[in-house]
C-alpha cells in the first residue's frame, strides 16, 4: 500500500515505507533496556537517541503513525508472561489535538493484551521542557473504571520513560484502588 504513495522513511528520509527495514532493525535494541523504578520494572524497546528517538519524534510530531507498526514483533516479544491486561498511559491535551490518537494505546494494541484505558492526568498539560521534580509532581492521576481490571495483571504502556514519574503515579494510583500492576513496557527509556 505503501508504494501506491509518496511514502518515505521518518528516519532516513529513503522512499517506499513509513520505516524502512534497516531503519526499523536499527532501532529495535538486541539488549533491551531494563529500569528498575520506585519498585517498578520498566522494559524498553531501546533507549531513546539516535534512529529511536527520530522514529518517535516524527510520530509524536503527527507523521506517519503507521511507522511504529513495524516494531509490534519487538514489543510483543518484551511483553511479559503474567500480564494479562495492558493500560496506556494518557495523551496530553495538546498531544491528543495534534494527533487525534494515543501513541501509548498503539503500543499497549501492540502487546495482543487486551487494552483498558482507565487512567486520566488530573492536569493533562505536556511534561516536556519540565525539570525532574516538575515532572512527579505533575503527574497525579485519577482512575475510572477499576472494576474491569480487578483479576488481572496489569501491564503499564507509554511512549517515553524519562524520569519514570508517569508509569510510577499510574502504578500507585492502580494500586490504590486493589489493582495488581506487574510492569511497564515503554518504546524508549532516556538513560537516568
């Protein structure tokens, strides 16, 4: 389908698909990185730089959605045994109205769990350009709908972990509320 458009690679720019091959074998990490954070595993796909980081800026940036599709094989491959239900972690405001759609529900799609969006930011504004301390206090959460969850394993999804402040909040606010959380699965993790 692809090649019935003008479709390019988001990160080398090459005609023919939205990721091409050796782009999207370049991003996917052979050595995926692992986080331990407040007591919460994060795995990634990668860490966030170079082709990785491209891949995700030019989705995030409303370009070519269907280029993280090609990575569903990676993430299904980290997605952990005893999960039994993924929740993405919400869109801001702004990142929703750009792009109409949740980069971190794609990727919870990507898993084959189940996907049960119950997690709402009580202020839905970007963390980005935030300082560390900035980032956990704004990422307090409210929960909707726990009832649909209670007998699963919970699975955390997101696009980012940079502090951890976002999965680490939606963990405690799950938790809270009865619900067993068993990790989180990110597409990059920024070194801390």
């Amino acid at each position: 389908m692809d090649e019935l458009f003008d479709v390019e690679c988001v990160v080398c720019h090459v005609a023919g698909a939205a990721l091409c091959t050796e782009c999207a074998l370049r991003v996917v990490s052979t050595a995926p990185p692992v986080r331990e954070i407040d007591g919460l595993t994060v795995m990634a796909l990668g860490s966030y730089h170079n082709d990785l980081r491209a891949l995700i800026r030019a989705v995030k940036g409303g370009r070519s959605p269907r280029a993280i599709a090609r990575l569903a094989p990676g993430i299904r491959s980290l997605t952990p045994l005893e999960a039994t239900i993924a929740v993405p972690m919400p869109s801001s405001r702004g990142g929703f109205r750009l792009r109409g759609w949740s980069l971190a529900g794609r990727v919870a799609r990507m898993t084959a769990l189940p996907v049960c969006g119950v997690l709402k930011f009580v202020d839905p504004r970007t963390q980005r350009g935030l300082a560390a301390d900035d980032r956990w206090s704004g990422r307090t959460m409210t929960v909707r709908g726990t009832h649909r969850l209670h007998g699963h394993f919970v699975l955390l999804v997101d696009d980012v972990c940079t502090t951890g402040a976002t999965l680490t909040n939606a963990r405690r606010a799950l938790e809270a509320h009865g619900v067993t959380v068993v990790g989180a699965l990110v597409l990059a993790s920024v070194s801390p």
